[in-house]
C-alpha cells in the first residue's frame, strides 16, 4: 500500500527546506559537536546497553563534583546521523555547570522501533546507576532530543516502564522534547514506514501522547518546543501532546519564531536563545525535585 500524500506533506520536513539548507545543517550537527567538545573533559564511546551494545558520550564533567545531567537523543527520522551529531550544545552547557550525555540508538530499518524505546530507557537507567562514577548528578536528569529524538525522549515520560527496570518513578525529573512526534499512528499512512514497518496497533503503543496516564501518577516538567516553520505534522502534534501534559502536571508549549524543523535544534548550542534559557530552568528546577526525591527516601 502506498502513502498517502497528505500525510506525507505534514510530515515530510525534508521538502520544508532547500536541499542546500538541510545540508548545510546536518554538517553542522557534526562539525558543530566536533568543535563544542574539542577542549572538554568528559568520557566516550561507553556501552551502556549490554543486549545491543550501543554506547553514549559524556561531556563536560568535574572533578570531585557531580553536575546535572542532560541527557540527548539525536534525531534523524530514526534511520540516520549518530551520538557524535549530537554534542553541539556541549560547551555551552559546560559553561552553565550542566554535563551533555549523548546518546546512541540502533537505527531502522535494522531495529524496530519498540528497540530503540528500550535502548533510550536503558540509557536513562545507565545514567541513574552509573552516572555518579562519571561526574554526573543520578536525581537530576534532564532528557531531550530533537525530531525522531523528540519522541524518544518523550518515550522516557510516561510512567511504568521505569519500574521493569528497577528506577525511580521520577528517574527523569525533566523533558525537553524539540519537533517531536507523539502519536505516531499517522506514520501508519506515510512514507516513514518504508523503513518503520509500523501497523496501527504498534503505532499506538509507541506513541507517548497514548502512554500518559489519567490516573494522575508521576510526569516529569516539560518543555514541548517546535519550530515555528516546521511541518503542519510536528506543529499540532506538539500542541496537542502539550495539552495532554499540562492536564496532568506542568509542561509549556514553546514555538521558536524564524526557526525551521533543522536549525531549530541548533538553538541549544546558542546561550541567548530561548530554547536554551527553557532548558536552564528545567535544569535549575530538576535539582529542586532531586534534592525532595532524597529527602522522601
């Protein structure tokens, strides 16, 4: 069965730009990330995930002190670009006494999808238990990423999975999903699933704005940015997975003006930007809630 095109043009960002512009950004999500962490303590290529192997980078470590974490997920519609596309805000967040972990997934259509969730959740596990030996604060982790990333972080959200792994309900005590996808049922219909194999049933479990729960347990403070540009897809999805987590806890919406679904991202490794300042106060408020998680148990 093939596409349908008005599901394609919602969510086919790659026509929302010139091919020279999206060039141009995805050598900068590299070149970028080379620069951001070239003169930056940190620890690299470690195996967090025994089943698959995929590895994360930690950048902008101290010594004898442990910093908050954010914890980043690069996107790439789920079939490209790596953890070494993903460090560009590295030094900025250095600066702020803020540590970046950027992190591998393995990528379709070699993976399914329901994979990829279990190796982000896996990677937020690896920060919890294991951070503390690499500089980084366990009861203050902040996860984002942009596009595909977007909705991998926001897979870190929901509650229930964390306690299969043996984490805390607020193991993440912040979101800050960018251009994400929430409810992937449309994809079902788009020409994403030439590589996602997606049927509606598995698009529905996958998708985060599904997974939040009524019953009013833990969800994390969250961020839900979109570009102001990006495609008609990612802007109502964004709108309406924010809704869905302001009926629940605290979450704002922010729509970055002049921005499209690429450079957007690009925003973090810039300290006057407003995608930045949202997540120094995620940041600021997370150490806020770990100090109440320590003071619980």
């Amino acid at each position: 069965m093939g596409s349908d095109p008005l599901v394609d043009a919602a969510y086919n960002v790659r026509l929302s730009v010139e091919e020279s512009e999206f060039q141009r950004n995805i050598t900068a999500y590299r070149s970028e990330s080379r620069r951001a962490t070239r003169d930056l303590s940190g620890h690299r290529a470690i195996a967090f995930d025994a089943h698959s192997g995929e590895r994360l980078d930690v950048w902008g470590v101290e010594e004898g002190r442990l910093r908050p974490v954010f914890l980043v997920v690069h996107g790439g519609y789920w079939r490209m670009l790596s953890r070494h596309d993903t460090a560009f805000m590295a030094a900025a967040l250095d600066t702020a006494g803020i540590a970046t972990v950027a992190v591998d997934y393995s990528l379709a259509p070699g993976a399914p999808l329901e994979e990829m969730v279990r190796q982000v959740r896996a990677a937020v596990g690896w920060t919890h238990r294991h951070g503390a030996e690499h500089g980084l604060d366990p009861d203050r982790i902040v996860v984002g990423g942009s596009s595909a990333g977007g909705h991998l972080a926001a897979a870190t959200m929901p509650g229930g999975w964390q306690r299969e792994l043996g984490l805390p309900a607020d193991v993440v005590k912040a979101a800050l999903p960018i251009s994400g996808l929430f409810d992937l049922r449309p994809l079902v219909a788009s020409f994403a699933n030439e590589w996602l194999g997606l049927d509606t049933a598995r698009a529905a479990a996958l998708s985060p704005l599904l997974a939040l729960d009524p019953g009013g347990s833990y969800l994390p403070e969250s961020v839900i940015a979109v570009s102001e540009h990006d495609g008609s897809g990612f802007l109502a999805q964004s709108a309406a997975f924010h809704a869905a987590c302001a009926a629940r806890g605290i979450a704002e919406l922010l729509v970055v003006p002049g921005r499209h679904h690429y450079d957007v991202f690009l925003d973090l490794a810039d300290p006057s930007s407003a995608l930045f300042e949202r997540l120094l106060g995620l940041v600021a408020r997370a150490g806020t809630a770990g100090r109440a998680a320590h003071e619980r148990a």
